[in-house]
C-alpha cells in the first residue's frame, strides 16, 4: 500500500483540486455577472487561468526540484488561496472588475504551474515500490475525478444561494485545506522531496548545479529524444486545444445558448462527470487486458466524442446531451490519465522526472491559453455554438500523434521506455 506520507499528500492535492473545479464555474459567472465580461473576455480569462503554463511552463520543473516537490505545492496553494480570498472580499464589496478578475486568474494559474509539475512528478518519491506506481497514479487521478463531480454540483449551488463571491470563498478555504495537509506531510518525510538538497529534488547527480537554461534545454532534449515522452506530450497538446476550447465556452454556452440555471449547470456537469472516477478505477484493468496503448487509443475515442456530443446539445434535451457528453469526456480522460502519467513516470530517469514533467506539461498544457482564447474569437465572430463544435474538431487532432507514435505498440506500463 501507498505509505501514509502519500495519503497526506494526496489528501492535500485532493481538496486543491476541489477548490479548482469550483472556480470554473464561479469565475466566469462572476465576469458575466459583475464585471458586464462578453464572450470574448470569457474567453480572455480562461486564457489568463492557462497562460502561466506557456510563459513558465519550462522553467517551472528546473525551479520545482530546487525548491522540493511539497514546498513547490506548498507555497503554490499559499498564493493561490490569497487571490481567491482578496478576489472574494472584492466581490463582496462590490469591486469586482474584469482587470481584477485578469489578475487573479494569473495569480492562480501560476500557482497551478507550480503545483501540477510538483504532484505530477512526485509518485516515485513517495511510493518506492514501482509496482505500486499504477495503483497511486489511480488515486491522484480518482482525486481529480471526485473534483469533476462534486466541484460543479459545489460550485452551481454556493452560486445560486451565495452568488459567486460564496463559491469563491469555499475555493479559498479548500487551498488553506490543502497548505495544512501537504505541511504536515512535508514535516513527516525527509529531505527527498521536502527540501531541495536530495539529487532527485534538485536534478543534480553529486555535481555542481548547472544554470537554469541549461537544465531547461537538458529537459526538452530529454523528451525530444524519448519516443513515448514526445508521443505523449504531442498527444496531450492536440487534444487540450480543443478541450480548453470546451472549458471555456463550457458555462455560457450552458447558461445563454441552453438557458440553464447555475444550479442546473452544476447538476448536469457533476452527473456527466461520473464517468471519470469509474474509468479511472478502471484503467488498470483495461491496460492489463489490452495493453497500455491500445487502452490509450480506445480511451481517446470518448474524450474526443463526448465534446462533439456536448456540442449537440440542444431543445428540451439539451441538458441531458451535455451531461452524456460530459460523461464520455470523463469516461474516456480518467483512463487516458491514470495509464500516460504512469507511462511517463517510468519512461523517465529518476533525476530528469520534474524537467520532463515540466516540458510535457509547457507544450501539452501550453496549448491550454491558445484554445481559450481561440474560443473567445470563435464565439464573439461566429457564435457560441460554432466555438463548441470547433472545439470537438479540434480535440480530435489528437489522435495522429497517439497512432503514428510507438504508443500503440506498448502492451506493459512498466517495460524499459527510456531513451538515450
């Protein structure tokens, strides 16, 4: 079993992740509903959220292992807790400008930089028993499964009885959660991923640190020349074009082209969002039957399909198309997930896991902000609808990169991946 250490830790990304879900849904309500935001600012503001990762997306990792994987989650949850807390007495104040809501959305997407290459790259330092990796991958990802479900619903009703500024106070109170648990994790370990002195914390093998660009570049080298590593990171760019197409356009296509209710939102995206904690307990067994890369190529199908579906959405069914595409996206996400971030754990040498995380994530989530604000040209030219059905086209792309790759030949998770 996981040790106890990993339970804190994973206790502590748990609620963060709570706190994320609930701002989706209760930031662009905000901007649409105090700051007069159109769809273009919408669509400006959850750039905002995903821009951090292409600005400091690659020097994120270098910066991570010198300051210790939990410190880095640490001190992440620390700013992003002060945002949504100032964001939220502002709201209640009723100085609740979109150039505020600009800056905090910053604020939080460089928290969440921080944070996911941290997490993304800890479940070998917590879990020595690489047999166990699958199994603690599942929980992290059964994590962010139990976030897509529960965080909508939480958010949709504090909005619709608190107004946003409720919701938003909650997300506050999630990360200060999370500081606690991943603090008292971080005084239970050692310096291996509490400080930056251990090699594996710092990227460092007994000599001298070498410059940031130069471990920077050391990274992107690294997972150019690492077949599965760039298959996986291409795969995951093409496809988060289109879902942070999705995301953005997610609540005003809900709200102004279905006329639903926050709370009637919020039901239909955490009744969709079962599917994630079910094909995330799943995954291991669908990769011991199929083999990890056909698992990954069937469960790509959903996830791309559940966005043309959701796009459908439409007349007295409406509400019942976009959960059934939610549900999809999450049936097809949670395998995805759980089966290429254990691919990637092993196909990773331990002293290079957080630059490689990190150069997987700047270009795979860098893409995130492109989509975002695609989809707010899109919709303000060409309307809401077209920008949704755009993103499942999109979302689409993804599957050259995951079929013309090794990917699809790889039956075991844990077979030798590294390269050169």
């Amino acid at each position: 079993m996981p040790s106890r250490r990993f339970n804190l830790v994973w206790a502590g990304q748990s609620v963060s992740l709570l706190g994320d879900q609930v701002t989706l849904i209760a930031l662009p309500l905000l901007a649409t509903g105090y700051a007069a935001a159109s769809t273009f600012d919408v669509g400006v503001l959850g750039m905002c959220l995903r821009l951090p990762f292409l600005l400091i997306g690659l020097p994120a990792g270098v910066w991570v292992t010198r300051s210790g994987l939990l410190r880095s989650m640490i001190s992440s949850d620390i700013a992003r807790g002060i945002a949504t807390g100032l964001l939220t007495a502002a709201a209640l104040a009723g100085l609740a400008r979109l150039p505020l809501l600009i800056a905090a959305a910053g604020v939080v997407g460089t928290g969440t930089v921080f944070f996911q290459v941290a997490y993304q790259s800890l479940v070998p330092e917590l879990v020595p028993d690489e047999g166990r990796w699958h199994t603690a991958n599942a929980r992290l990802t059964l994590s962010e499964s139990v976030a897509l479900l529960l965080g909508p619903a939480l958010g949709g009703v504090i909005v619709g009885v608190l107004a946003p500024a409720g919701a938003l106070a909650v997300d506050a109170g999630t990360y200060t959660l999370s500081v606690l648990t991943l603090t008292f994790a971080a005084r239970r370990g050692g310096p291996r991923v509490g400080t930056a002195t251990a090699g594996v914390a710092t990227g460092a093998a007994g000599g001298p640190r070498r410059s940031l660009r130069a471990q920077v570049l050391d990274g992107i080298a690294y997972v150019a020349r690492t077949p599965v590593l760039n298959a996986l990171m291409w795969t995951g760019a093409a496809y988060n074009l289109g879902s942070a197409m999705f995301d953005s356009m997610l609540v005003v296509f809900a709200v102004h082209v279905l006329h639903l209710t926050p709370l009637r939102l919020g039901i239909a995206v955490a009744a969709g969002g079962a599917g994630f904690p079910v094909s995330s307990m799943l995954s291991g067994r669908i990769s011991r039957r199929l083999g990890a890369g056909p698992a990954l190529i069937l469960a790509a199908i959903p996830s791309v399909g559940g966005i043309v579906v959701a796009s459908m959405a439409t007349g007295p069914w409406g509400e019942w198309l976009l959960a059934a595409g939610i549900l999809l996206v999450g049936l097809g996400q949670g395998c995805f997930a759980v089966i290429a971030s254990t691919l990637r754990q092993f196909a990773s040498a331990p002293a290079m896991r957080a630059r490689a995380t990190a150069v997987h994530r700047f270009v795979s989530w860098g893409a995130l902000p492109v989509g975002s604000l695609a989809a707010g040209v899109i919709g303000q030219a060409f309307g809401i609808r077209v920008a949704v059905i755009t993103a499942g086209l999109t979302a689409a792309t993804c599957f050259w990169p995951l079929l013309a790759s090794p990917l699809r030949a790889i039956h075991r998770e844990s077979m030798e991946l590294g390269g050169g």
